[in-house]
C-alpha cells in the first residue's frame, strides 16, 4: 500500500510497468495492496476486490 507521513495506507493498481516507478517512489511492488498486472482490466478487477474487502464500508452502510 501507499503512504504519506500522517497519512493511512492506499491499496494502488497499474500494470507491470508501473513496478519500476513504484520503486522509485519508495513503494515495494509485493506489499500487500500494491496490485500489478499485464492487462489494464485485470488490474481494476484486483483492485475492486481489494476495495470491496475494505472496512470503511462497514462505517458507512448502504442507504436504501
């Protein structure tokens, strides 16, 4: 996941050759929430799941 000082982690997507700027930025392209893919679609589908799975949906319930 990503960081900034003061800051709660953020699950991040892109493709595989987003690895080596991700490693540029100090972001280590294993850690959990960093999703690589070689399709962009499979990508966002990760990251839907990722986001899915996320508590805050648990602070902010559906309004029906």
């Amino acid at each position: 996941m990503a960081t900034r000082p003061g800051d709660k982690p953020k699950p991040i997507a892109g493709l595989a050759d987003a690895r080596a700027l991700w490693s540029a930025a100090g972001v280590a392209s294993q850690a959990f929430g960093v999703i690589t893919a070689t399709e962009g679609a499979d990508a966002i589908r990760q990251l839907v799941d990722l986001l899915d799975a996320h508590r805050v949906w648990e602070r902010f319930p559906a309004q029906h």
